[in-house]
C-alpha cells in the first residue's frame, strides 16, 4: 500500500481527485424543509424519538446566526446544497459484493489493503451512506461492537444509543451542530466493554463524491472503564466548482482508566466547506489522544473538544494543518478541566503557502473544580512565502488554585541556512524544503501508524510540489 501511494502521489493528485458517475443515484431536493428532513428519516425507518430530535434541530438551525467570528463562508448557500445523495446498493460485508466503480474508488484510496494488513475493522462510507462495514473476528469475540450506527439504531443498543447520541454535541451548541441534528446520515457506532484492550485499530473513511452535496456522519463511540481503543478516521473527496459541505459529528465517551486514540487525516478537496465538530467527556483516571491531519478544505472550522470530567483524567492533542491557495483554515481544539488533577498537553504545527490562511485557536477552562491540574499549550507556524498568512488566538481562562498552566507559540519561516545546508549537499530546493516541512511536521506522523504516517508525508509533498523559486 505505501509503495503504491508513493508512485502514484510523485506524478499527480489523481488519487484523490478523480471523479464517479451518479447514474443511478439517488438525491433528495437542494435545501433544507421539515419535509426533506422527515424523508431522511423515513428512509431509514428510524425510531420516533430520532425523527422527533431531527425535527427539533431543524428549528434550532433556522433560529441560529451564521458564525461571523471564524473565516468567511458566505460562498456555502444550504439552499443548494443536496443533504442526502444514495449510492445505488445496500451495505455490504464484503468487497466483493460492493459495486465496482464504489469498490474502485476504496481500491485506489488503499483501504482493503489497509484492512487486510493493519486493522481489525472497517467502516467505508460513499456520499450519504455506508457502503460496507466489517469487524474481525477476534475482535467481535472480544465483545467489541463496530457498525453502523443506523444499523445499531434497530438493535439492542438503541436505548444505549439514544442515551448517548447528541449529548455532549447539543444542537444548540452552534449553527451546524443544529444542521448535523437534523439531516445527519451515516457514521459508525463503536462499544468496547469493560477491560478489553483492542490490539489493532478500527478505521471509518469518507468518500464525498456527489457534486453540490453534504456529508453528515455521526460517529458515535463508547469506551468503557478500562478499556483501550485506537480508531482511525478518513476523509477525501474529488474537486469541483461550486461548494460541498461536511458537517459531521464525533461524540467519544472514555470511561474510567480507559484510553482512546482518535486519529484523523483529512483530506478534503479545495470547494469544500469542513464544518465538523468533534468532542470527547473523560471519566476518573481516563485518557482521550487527538492526532489530527488537516490538508484540504476551502474553509476549514475544527476544534476538537476534551471534557476532562474525572479525577486524574488527562488530554493529548497533536495536530498539524497545511493551507494552501484558496484555503483558510481555522483549526484549533478546546479542553475542560473539571476535575482535580487533570492535566492537557497540546502541540500543533500550521504551515501555509501559496497566499493560504492558517490560523490556531484554543479554547483553554480551568474550572475551580480543578486545582493541581496542568495545561501545556504550544503552537508553531511555518509560513512558505510572502503571500501567506498564519496567526494564533490563544483564550485561557483559569479559575482553580495551585495550577500551572503555559503557553508558547511561535511563527516563522524556512531558514536560509536550512536550506543553504542542504542545497549544499546536492540536494534541490524543491527536496530541501519539502525535507525541512516534513520535519517540522513530524511530531504528528509519528503519532500515525506507519501506513497512515506515509499517507501524510505524501500530501505534504503534493502540497510543496511547484514551490521552487517561491521559498527564501
């Protein structure tokens, strides 16, 4: 699988950006009505009480502003947007049985290379819907749940569910976690019983391939006291000329002792609009790791949330985002500390070219319930050349006695000693700095499995290719 991403990244994008005929798919009307949303719903014969909440996210969505603090989304307009695209097949348990032009598409993305290799389940999701859903065996006799959360809807975990689904992300919290509420479809749902230590991650991957639509999956994961999880998610998607939009949601539920890993590589093409919210509640003991990879998106919001509940709960967030021409991203991550003896550590890297837009923003709360905890924050950004931009929006709010909480930041460019060194060495500009980027990165590809850390440095090289002459 590295092998073969790494000669096919080398000539083009054609990886990723390549496109699949919609014939004999199935797409609801552009917009948002009560009538579409209750379509959705009957499509997938959801229980009253989901119809109910999706209803009542639509009101909240139609009396909630547009966010005007983060970069500017006034090219996305909901009323051409198609919020339910249907590939033409059911949900299927092997490749075999997916169609071929969706199999293809997962095929050349690398993911039953990946499962086949690496990990102990996939979930693969094409526009609106799963496409296929596999968990081994071993892990399955472990007790461990890995499916589709529509399909877990209609078995015995509904009430488990329904106890969990839009509790920690709320559709009041914001315009789109409102949106989200009302016309979600797919994602996953994940339990893992007390104790069980998973041996191999579990991966999710979307594929937005629908022109002028959204993708809105829900994943939903539950970590119970003692238990260890690592998941994997996904993302990519062709480039078109009018704006898509992704606004999932990831709800993750670590329970005493427990420790999950959340790692994401996003991928999205240069027309979407990546409006995602991620958020994890820790109990007593508990750990939640981000490592997050943001490389594509025409404007990105994402700031994945830790609520650290529990005592001697604790948070790391890894993350590196790379804007180019046309982008602004706006990445970040928030933590709680709501208990005695929490402790967080973050550190981010941002890197821009090409006139792109990266800014970090932290949402930092030491409550009073949260004396002896720590806070480490650090972000740094590499700016490529004259045209880009990058800037850090730190807040902290303290409330607690006897707690050390820092922050550092930093923001800079390549060095022309850096690359005097390696040019003097016979090495060319366009390998030195793509050399020093992924150096600069490296704090969050060695957080990835090694398949996943490939991946990453292959899109830092399609993001560097072109800059020679334009670095100094």
């Amino acid at each position: 699988m590295a092998a073969e991403k790494q000669q096919v990244t080398e000539v083009d994008r054609s990886l990723y950006d390549f496109v699949k005929s919609e014939e004999g798919y199935e797409r609801l009307d552009a917009g948002l009505t009560p009538d579409i949303v209750r379509e959705i719903s009957a499509k997938k014969d959801e229980p009253q009480w989901m119809l109910d909440l999706r209803l009542k996210s639509l009101e909240i969505y139609h009396s909630l502003p547009i966010p005007d603090w983060g970069p500017s989304i006034e090219g996305l307009d909901m009323d051409h947007i198609v919020t339910y695209v249907k590939p033409p097949t059911e949900q299927k348990s092997d490749w075999e049985s997916v169609p071929d032009d969706i199999k293809d598409t997962f095929e050349r993305l690398g993911i039953p290379q990946a499962e086949r290799a690496y990990l102990a389940g996939v979930g693969a999701q094409y526009d609106s819907e799963l496409v296929y859903h596999n968990i081994q065996e071993s892990a399955s006799k472990q007790g461990v749940v890995y499916s589709g959360i529509e399909e877990a809807l209609h078995g015995p975990y509904e009430e488990l569910i329904h106890d969990h689904f839009m509790q920690l992300i709320t559709p009041q919290d914001h315009k789109f976690a409102a949106l989200h509420g009302a016309v979600w479809s797919g994602g996953s749902f994940v339990y893992v019983p007390k104790g069980v230590h998973m041996e191999f991650p579990l991966q999710s991957y979307f594929r937005l391939n629908a022109k002028g639509a959204g993708q809105f999956e829900h994943t939903l994961i539950i970590v119970e006291d003692g238990a260890d999880l690592h998941f994997i998610e996904g993302c990519s998607a062709p480039k078109y000329n009018v704006a898509n939009l992704h606004a999932g949601a990831v709800e993750l539920f670590v329970g005493k002792n427990a420790h999950m890993r959340y790692s994401t590589i996003e991928n999205w093409s240069k027309n979407m609009y990546n409006l995602n919210t991620k958020r994890a509640i820790v109990d007593d003991g508990g750990t939640i790791e981000w490592v997050s990879g943001s490389f594509g998106s025409h404007v990105g919001y994402l700031y994945p949330m830790s609520i650290l509940n529990g005592a001697d709960s604790t948070c790391e967030f890894t993350g590196v985002t790379f804007s180019g021409a046309t982008q602004n991203l706006d990445t970040g991550c928030k933590v709680v500390l709501n208990a005695p003896r929490t402790s967080a550590r973050i550190d981010t890297k941002g890197i821009s070219k090409a006139g792109g837009i990266q800014t970090f923003r932290s949402s930092v709360l030491v409550t009073e319930k949260a004396e002896d905890s720590d806070v480490y924050v650090s972000c740094a950004n590499l700016m490529l050349d004259d045209e880009s931009r990058s800037d850090t929006i730190p807040a902290m709010d303290v409330r607690a006695k006897n707690c050390n909480v820092g922050h550092e930041a930093s923001i800079g460019r390549i060095g022309d000693d850096m690359m005097f060194y390696l040019m003097s060495r016979g090495i060319s500009e366009d390998e030195a700095s793509t050399m020093i980027v992924n150096g600069f990165a490296n704090p969050v590809s060695k957080e990835l499995p090694l398949e996943y850390a490939v991946e990453m440095n292959n899109l830092i090289k399609l993001e560097m290719e072109g800059m020679e002459g334009a670095i100094g």
